[in-house]
C-alpha cells in the first residue's frame, strides 16, 4: 500500500450484474480508475463508498 491509501467500496453493474468490490486508492476518482482499467468500458460504476472502519 501507499502512503494515504484508504480502501473503498465500488458497486458497479458487470455484463447485468451488480457486484460490490473493494479498491484501495488514495481518492474515489483513482479507485474509479483502477476499476476501469481492470473491466474495461463495459462496466457501469454505481456508486464509491469509504469503507467504514469497525
């Protein structure tokens, strides 16, 4: 991991299905990136969470 990584939960839609997948990333903008780059453009991003610490 790098210095001010968080994870993050990314619910995305992948060939009609809804999966929720955990991303480490410094920002949600990188953890959307790092989604795209691994499924291509076909996935559709629903939504990016912090994941809360219990």
């Amino acid at each position: 991991m790098r210095c001010g990584e968080k994870c993050f939960l990314v619910e995305m839609e992948v060939n009609g299905v809804v999966q929720v997948k955990p991303v480490t990333a410094k920002s949600p903008i990188e953890a959307r990136k790092n989604i795209r780059l691994e499924y291509g453009g076909e996935s559709k991003i629903l939504s990016v969470t912090a994941e809360k610490k219990k």
